[in-house]
C-alpha cells in the first residue's frame, strides 16, 4: 500500500520498542513511558518525522533534562554562602545524624515520655531559641514568612492597622513583598515616612483607633545611604509601649553569634532586639543561624501563647525532621555556652559559620593545591579573588575576601565547559567571570576539592 508507507507517521516506533531501547534509564518506568508518549505524540502531529536513531537521541536528551530536575546534591562553587536556589544553609554532620536516627523510626514527637500521655510538639527546641534569643519564649514555624503572617494574623485581627516605614517596603526574593504578605494576613497597611527618611514623629502621626502593632521589617537584601534616616528599635517600642500596641520586628537572617567575628559588619541579633523590649522578633531558621528552612519567633510569652493558639498555627507547624535539625542545630551554640571556651572564640557545629571563618591562608593553600591538581590537563588555570557574598538576602554590601580557581580550557569554550559542569553528576555551579570559568572555594567543602578535579577532568 503506498499510499499508506509514505505516511510519515509510519516511521514513528512503537512505545514499547522506544521503551526497550530506553530500558537503563534510572527514572520510573511510568515517568519514562509519559516522555515517550509526550514526545511521538508531538511527532504525530510534525510534517517530518526523524529517524528512528535520532528520535532515541532526541528522547535520551529529554530524559536527560527531566532527570536533572530531581533534588540532588550540587557543587556550590558560586561563593554564595546562602544561595536561595541551592538550597541555602547545609546541615552540619551531626544534625545530619540526628535526622537519620530519627527518620527512619519512631519519636515521641507528641508524647510525653515523662507521663506516658499527650505531649508537646517542639517544647524542647521552642526552649533551645528562647535561651538563645534570651527571650520569654519562642516558637517555630515553616520559614520566616510564614511566622510574619500568623504574627500579622494574630495581631491585627480587630485594630487591623499595621504601621510599617516605606523605606521597609521591601521584596525579599520571589515572590515575599512585605505589602503583599501583610494582605494576605488580612491586616491593612499604614505606610509612614519616605524611601530614605522616616521620623518618629511619622510613626507618630499616623497612629490611631485603629493602629494594630508597628513593624520593622529589617531591609535584608539592600544597602541605603545618604540622606537615610530611621528610627531604631528603643525609640520604636517606646512609642508602641506609649500608643498601647505591641512593636514586632522580622529580621531576617537572625544571626546568633556576632558577625564581626568573621570580619563582617554587625549584623544585628535577635537577642538585641528581644532587650530593646520588641513585643516579637522573627527570623529564618535557614539563613545565617545555619539551620533547616524553619521561621523563628521569639518574644513575650503571652503573644507566643496566642500565636500557637491560633488555628492557622496548625497550617504552619514544623514536621518532626526540620524540628530534630533545628534542635541539634540549636544546641551545638548552646553547647559553646559554659564549655570553658569564651563565646565567640571557637564557632558552634554550624557548616555556614565554618565557611565563613576559613581563613584566606587555608583557601590559599587548597587554590593551589587545585592548580596543582590541574596540570596536564588541557586547560590554563590561575588563582583569583573570589565573589564570596552571604546571600539569602543578608548583608547584601559585604565581599568576603575569598579565593577562587580559574579555568580556562583550551579544547571547549568556557561555557560548554561550564554547561557540561552543570548537567554532570555531581553538578558543579560555578561563575564565569572575564572570560574564566571560576570555583569560590569558600564554598566548596574541603573534602569535594578531589571531586571538583574528577569532575573536571571528566569534562575535558
Ligand atoms: C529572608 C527574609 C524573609 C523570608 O524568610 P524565609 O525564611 O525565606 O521565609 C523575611 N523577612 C526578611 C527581612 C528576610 O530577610
């Protein structure tokens, strides 16, 4: 029948001989046979249908594709110690443990083992950041957002008024716009002041019948200066404690130990914020505390009551595995407390803190250790400064000096290079900087050094 063998559609192979072909491919057979179908039901509708052989290829690559969209472990050679998109805080090994012993068995994550009976979810660990932020009390939610909505929720739930400066209008990351979040909390915005200047009196003037609280949101991922003026917390609950209403801050980062011990500018802590009398301060758990994505909330007792009695708490809740790491988490900087050594001097069990304190002598020493690594292999190399910045929208202004390797191959152009990184197992994110492909090695965990080589060498 000729008319029916020249149908393009008849070059298109059955499913099943396509799934013969693709059986190695380590993704879920239903996952493979739903590409496979996608794709010759794309092909059915083409006006050319391609070879049987480029049609395999072609499906290869789409699985390829789809196979890197699966969580897994990642090189991070950007030198962005808090990168949103690469999962930000590493866990340290010990809550790494702590997690495995627990997940893969039973808790008493509800049961008291004191009186056999119902217990309190997260009692402990709520213990572990109230101590540290030398508050009344504390909670934990999913991430920080979340703790500024049940806050808002809570608070604004009659007076409906949340008073906040517009030089605190901010949009931190995708899709967390502090105007935005308050709406969605079903309170109203009060904005006061201009971009750069807000008084007291602003604050002042615009407090009524029905002023909710007064919020300070902390800027995070951008720097003013200049003509810049905002009252500070003291000077806030003053006013708040004067008008009747509670003051509640969102820090941010929330870093527990002093950042100028990393020869960065203070970045200011929740317990500085708890002393100068906030009624609340919340604050990511995955950000400069080094934990797992989690919102802390610390402050008076009876606002955290009624936060966790509020029934979108529930919605809210930290599961068993981010509240096991948060608790180990917590107590390596507990554990610094009273073990002889001054607070500050030795860093806590934290994978971020360790970064940033690895001094540019041992960054130095692994740079040219690498370089060394490197020779024979088709490519030039040399040591550069590194773009090491905290990120997660925390002190956006501050480059540590860091060390990076750079490479530049003499067989591929930098960015195939940089591709084939990317799309290889491990994936290795780097930068390309003046034409070099560059790694920031503050970044890198010292034991991945040997496999930034294999993998290296693998690409070339
Ligand atoms: C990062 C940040 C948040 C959001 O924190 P998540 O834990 O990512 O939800 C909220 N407020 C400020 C000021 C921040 O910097």
């Amino acid at each position: 029948m000729p008319a029916e063998s020249s149908s393009p559609a008849r070059k298109i192979p059955a499913v099943e001989r396509l799934l013969q072909i693709l059986d190695d491919q380590d993704l879920p057979r239903p996952i493979v046979v739903e590409i496979v179908r996608e794709y010759l039901g794309e092909l059915r509708r083409a006006s050319s249908i391609p070879d049987s052989p480029e049609i395999v290829a072609n499906l290869k690559r789409r699985l390829d594709e789809v196979r890197l969209t699966r969580i897994q472990s990642v090189v991070n050679a950007t030198g962005i110690l808090l990168h949103t998109n690469l999962g930000r805080a590493p866990l340290s090994g010990s809550a790494v443990r702590a997690l495995a012993d627990l997940a893969a068995g039973y808790s008493n994550l509800e049961f008291d083992l004191n009186t056999g009976g119902r217990g309190n979810r997260g009692k402990y660990v709520e213990r572990l950041a109230a101590q540290l932020c030398e508050a009344e009390a504390a909670t934990i939610v999913n991430n920080c957002a979340a703790a500024l909505v049940l806050v808002l929720r809570v608070l604004a739930k009659e007076r409906k008024e949340v008073v906040i400066s517009r030089g605190e209008l901010v949009q931190i990351g995708g899709g967390f716009r502090i105007p935005d979040i308050l709406e969605t909390s079903g309170a109203k915005l009060r904005e006061v002041g201009t971009t750069n200047r807000t008084t007291l009196e602003d604050y002042h003037k615009a407090m009524g019948a029905d002023t909710a609280l007064i919020l300070k949101v902390h800027r995070s991922n951008f720097v003013m200066s200049g003509f810049v003026e905002s009252p500070d917390t003291a000077l806030l609950v003053a006013l708040a404690r004067e008008r009747g209403v509670p003051f509640v801050e969102d820090l941010g980062s929330g870093a527990l130990v002093t950042t100028e011990s990393f020869g960065m500018r203070h970045e200011r802590m929740a317990k500085e914020v708890v002393a100068a009398g906030a009624d609340m301060v919340c604050f990511s758990g995955d950000k400069l505390l080094g934990g797992p994505q989690a919102g802390l909330i610390a402050g008076k007792k009876h606002w955290i009551q009624s936060l966790k009695e509020d029934p979108f708490f529930r919605a809210l809740r930290c599961d068993k595995l981010i509240l096991t790491a948060m608790q180990t988490t917590l107590e390596s900087y507990l554990s610094l407390e009273g073990s002889g050594t001054k607070r500050g001097c030795r860093n806590p069990d934290v994978p971020v803190l360790e970064m940033l304190a690895q001094s540019r002598e041992a960054l130095m020493q692994r740079a040219d250790e690498l370089k060394a690594a490197c020779s024979g292999m088709p490519l030039k190399t040399k040591i550069v400064e590194g773009n090491c910045e905290i990120g997660g929208g925390t002190l956006p202004e501050v480059r540590l000096r860091s060390v990076a390797l750079a490479v530049k191959p003499t067989v591929r152009s930098v960015e195939e290079c940089a591709q084939t990184l990317r799309t290889g197992q491990p994936a290795v994110i780097g930068y390309v900087s003046e034409g070099w492909l560059c790694f920031d090695l503050r970044t890198v965990f010292p034991e991945q050094d040997p496999l930034l080589i294999e993998c290296l060498r693998r690409v070339l």
